[in-house]
C-alpha cells in the first residue's frame, strides 16, 4: 500500500514543481527582455531552467515506475488507454518544443562559464513563445492523466 501512494504523491508534487519551474522561467525571459544585461535574471533563468529538467527527470522515472511496476494496475491498463497515449503525446510535444530552449541555456551557461557575456537578445521573442506553449501543454496534460487514472477510453 505505502510503495503506490508514495509514488503517487511523488508524481502529483512533481506537477507543482515542473509547473513552478516553466512558469518562473517565463518570467525570467521576460525580465531579459526588458534589460538583456540583467546578470541576476539569467542566473535565476538557469536555477528555474535547472528545476525544469529535475522535473522532466521525475516525471518520467515516477511515470515509468507506475506504468510498469505493477503498483496498482498492469501495465496493459495503461497501454490499451487512449488517453495514455494522448498524455505521452502531449509530453513528446514538451520535448520536442524543449530542444531549442534546452540548446540555447546550454550555450549561454557555456558562455557564462567562460567569462563572456551571452547574446541573450537575439531570439528571446521566440523563446518567450516556446516556453509559453510548454507552459499551456502542461496545464492540459493533468486532465488527460485524469481521464486515463479512470480507464475513460479503453480499447
Ligand atoms: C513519461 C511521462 C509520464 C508517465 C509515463 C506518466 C504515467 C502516469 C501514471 C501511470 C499515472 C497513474 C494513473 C493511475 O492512477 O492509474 C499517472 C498519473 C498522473 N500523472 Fe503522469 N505520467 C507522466 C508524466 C506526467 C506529466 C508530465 C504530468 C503533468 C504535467 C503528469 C500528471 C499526472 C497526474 C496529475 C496524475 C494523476 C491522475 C489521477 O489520478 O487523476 N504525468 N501518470
């Protein structure tokens, strides 16, 4: 019994940290726009921008580990589950909107580290706009895990 709720919970309370993370990195990309030389803004870009992907990480390990540990429901449950599929689809979407955000932090942090200062200006419009779609998707992935938890479209 405490093995499944204790993952449960763990998988719930990383919405609230994934959900914190891309909402607080929107606001720190704003913040650059305003003022592109804001050093304190892109440090607390990469601490929101780090929190991000620690809850990419535990998404996935506590997602996996109930989908196939046997917790609760088989695995089948969940593969023979549409709106499974919907809610990894949307995840996928994440990911794949992610690649340009995840490659630009990498080189600013490269940039950073090296003493020079990053060419933050050049596409945060966009970055704005990638991170704001992240931010809509993950709002609607709870309601297609709501509906998957109740077995809303077996096949
Ligand atoms: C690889 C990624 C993921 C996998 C494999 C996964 C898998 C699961 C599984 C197996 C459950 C249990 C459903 C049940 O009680 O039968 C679940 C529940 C849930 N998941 Fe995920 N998940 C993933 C990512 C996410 C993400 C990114 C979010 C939020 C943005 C999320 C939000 C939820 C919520 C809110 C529940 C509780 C649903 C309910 O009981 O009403 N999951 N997930």
């Amino acid at each position: 019994m405490i093995a499944p709720a204790v993952l449960s919970a763990l998988h719930v309370l990383v919405l609230a940290l994934g959900l914190g993370a891309i909402f607080a990195r929107g606001r720190r990309l704003r913040d650059l726009r305003r003022s592109p030389e804001d050093s304190v803004s892109l440090g607390r870009l990469f601490q929101a921008d780090g929190l991000w992907g620690v809850a990419a990480l535990l998404w996935i390990t506590s997602g996996l580990l109930r989908v196939f540990g046997r917790f609760e429901k088989t695995p089948d449950f969940y593969l023979r589950n549409g709106f499974f599929w919907v809610k990894m689809a949307l995840f996928g979407l994440v990911f794949a909107i992610e690649i340009l955000p995840m490659i630009t932090f990498i080189r600013w942090r490269i940039a950073r580290s090296r003493g020079s200062a990053p060419a933050v200006g050049a596409n945060l419009a966009l970055l704005i706009a990638l991170n704001d779609s992240e931010l809509a998707i993950v709002l609607l992935i709870p309601f297609a895990a709501a509906l998957m938890a109740r077995g809303a479209w077996l096949f």
